[in-house]
C-alpha cells in the first residue's frame, strides 16, 4: 500500500478531526440533550455524576482535538477515559462481546485516540503551527 504513504498526514489529520468530531456528539448528547434519539428520554446529569465528567471531557476534549490544540496529551487522556467507559459501563455479566453489551464505540474510540497520542495530529493541527521566539527584525 505503498500509494497511500505520500498521503499518511492528510489521512491522520482526517481521522482525527472525525474521531473526535463523532466523540464530541456523545458529550452534546450527555450534556445538551442533542442530538437525541427519539425513542430516548434526556435529563441533566448529576453534577459530579461519571456521566456529567465524561460529557465535560467529550464536549471540551473533542473540539480541542479536532483543532489538533495538545492533540497528544489529550488523546493519551481519551484513550484513558474511553478504556474506562468500556470496563465501567459495558463490560458486565455474561455480554463479553462489545457488539452484544454496546461497547465498540467505546473501543474504537479508546484505540484511534491511542493511536492519535503515538503518531501524532496528522494535518491541519494547530500543534503543528511553529511560532517564531526570535523578534522579528527592524
């Protein structure tokens, strides 16, 4: 697949402004109550509830990453939060599976943010952007 690696930072820099543009929903939804299934009913969660943390972390963190602003440190503590939200909140009784207990966003999400935190943002980061500390000169 060596036609692809020209393109790697184009593709890495994609993947993280959705990733975390998708991760971002999920806070919305904790948080906002949108976007909202229409089968679901919503309410506040409880300050310092999990469910009010984690939406804090989606809604804050997704942004920040999709704009690649401390794309590693903050997918390090993603890929933490998502690992967490996996073993807390779907891994339980006899539904292993994560397509039987609802836990593959979680997954996925906990590996391309590890992913992100390794490799780096990719394109299109404002980590990328290189400030000059030298005045400039008159």
């Amino acid at each position: 697949m060596d036609f692809l690696k020209p393109w790697q930072q184009e593709i890495m820099g994609a993947s993280r402004i959705i990733t975390s543009l998708l991760y971002t929903q999920h806070g919305m939804n904790k948080l906002l109550g949108y976007p909202m299934r229409e089968d679901a009913d919503w309410n506040f969660p409880e300050i310092a509830s999990l469910r009010f943390l984690s939406g804090i972390l989606e809604l804050i963190g997704g942004p920040l990453i999709a704009l690649g602003i401390m794309t590693r440190p903050l997918s390090f503590l993603m890929s933490g939060h998502m690992a967490a939200a996996y073993f807390i909140g779907h891994w339980y009784g006899d539904a292993f599976f994560p397509y039987l207990n609802g836990g593959d966003a979680s997954i996925l999400f906990c590996f391309m943010f590890l992913v992100l935190s390794a490799f780096g943002p990719g394109a299109w980061a404002v980590d990328n952007l290189k400030v000059s500390k030298t005045a400039p000169a008159e």
